[in-house]
C-alpha cells in the first residue's frame, strides 16, 4: 500500500485531504479507497477540525474515477463489494456534521465526480471537467450518482449526463448548479480559504444542524421537513451559542462561538 496515495493534513481548523496519485489522474484503486475513508472519519472526530476540503495533487485532476484496469479484473461480487466501499465513502462525507467543500482542478469524473456530489460545496477551476463515462464503459455509476446527481441538477439534465456520458466544463457546470463557484487556475485555494473564513466564524452546532435540515427536509415531504426544522430548532436554542449569538447581537459585538 502505497500511504502517500492519500496525504491528510490540518491547517488550523481546516482539515485538507489530498488524492495523490497524479502520475495516474488522481484514479482511485482499492488501497486509495481505504485511505481516503479512514483520512475523512480522523478529521471528522478530531475536534480540531471545523471544515474539510477534499482535492487532488496537479493540476490536471481531482479525481479521474475509479481505476479501469483493477475495475476490469472484478467479477460481480467483487463489484457489489467495490460499489457498496464507494457508497459507505460516499454517505460519511454526505453525513459529516462538519461542512466538507469538494476543491475541483482538472478532471473530476467517474467514482471522483460521486465523490464530489457528497460534499456540501463545490468550486473549481476555469480548466475543470465533470462527468460520468460510465456509460462508455458499459457500466453505470456504482457510488451513488445516478441518485444525488438529479437531487442538484434535475432530473432530466441528469439523465442526459450519465446516459451520454459527455463531460460538462465549468461554466456548464456553474449555470447547472453542480459549482457555487468557478475560478482561475492558481486561485482555487484561495478561494477555497474565503469559503472556509466564512464558516469557520460560525457555530459548529448551527452549521451542523442546517446541514441535518436541508438534507432531510430535501427528501422528505414538506410535513415530515417542517417538524424535523421544529425539532432542531428547539434543540439549538438550548444552547450556549444560541445565547451568545444573540447577546452579541444586542450588544453589538463579534460573537464568541464554544461550539455547545
């Protein structure tokens, strides 16, 4: 196992995990897999941690999907077990209580652009690709973008995406709602900081709760949303950031968040 495949660093509250496997477009194979969930879970309960950002090494790439020549080998088994990996991947990024911003430069397609749709942002930049060859392969998504994938775009625009398996450029993917954000090359970090200064001064338990919110009241009907958003919202204003929030209001200064 090659443990460099996967670099995880912390820079002040922002945690950082890297794919680096450049050489090969940042593809994803099996020990990758395990190193990148084992990276995000750490960053997840270390408490340090109030955002995380996910990219690739280069600038040719963030993830180019899966590995074809190891996906080739895999019988039907090994498949269900390689496709049920990318959706536990999937589902702890999705579930993070902390706000996970995808950093996108170059390719992101296949397993990579799955990837991507977990994540509560996405900014990349001008030389960005997304897409789902999938359907060149013979195959179809396996991590879940069939599913998240219209839940952002529609489901039209989607099914023309994954059943063509055309790749989308940033600015495509801006005016589709797949990016919050499209930037020069050289830049994608530093706006990628802006981002981060913007959350990093708020509540961790607000920013949680709103996650928890808009992802289940997305699915659910509008009864079940509204009386899920109730609950929260009685559970938050329990809170001391929820007192001092509003203290801080009243007597016009910064807040003083404890994140409890």
């Amino acid at each position: 196992m090659d443990k460099n495949a996967v670099i995880k660093e912390i820079s002040g509250k922002k945690g950082i995990i890297t794919i680096n496997r450049p050489n090969v477009l940042n593809a994803i194979d099996w020990d990758t897999f395990f190193l990148l969930q084992a990276a995000m879970e750490e960053l997840i309960a270390d408490p340090q941690v109030r955002v995380i950002v996910l990219t690739g090494a280069g600038e040719r790439a963030f993830i180019s999907g899966g590995d074809i020549g190891e996906e080739l080998k895999m019988d039907g088994l090994t498949s269900y077990r390689w496709s049920l990996t990318g959706h536990k991947l999937c589902a702890t990024i999705e579930g993070s209580s902390k706000p996970v911003i995808a950093a996108v430069n170059g390719y992101c397609l296949g397993g990579g652009f799955e990837f991507a749709l977990s994540c509560d942002f996405r900014i990349c930049t001008e030389n960005a690709k997304f897409g789902a060859p999938e359907s060149k392969l013979g195959v179809c998504c396996g991590f879940g973008g069939n599913i998240r994938l219209p839940r952002i775009i529609g489901r039209s625009w989607a099914k023309e995406i994954l059943m063509t398996g055309r790749m989308v450029d940033a600015q495509e993917a801006l005016r589709l709602n797949l990016v919050t954000k499209v930037v020069p090359q050289g830049e994608l970090m530093n706006a990628v900081d802006t981002l981060c200064e913007s959350l990093l001064n708020k509540s961790a338990t607000s920013l949680d709760l709103i996650k928890r919110a808009v992802d289940y009241g997305s699915e659910a009907d509008l009864r079940s949303a509204a009386q899920y958003e109730a609950a929260l919202f009685g559970i938050i204003s329990g809170t001391y950031d929820k007192r001092e929030g509003m203290s801080a209001f009243l007597e016009k200064r910064a807040p003083i968040f404890e994140d409890r």
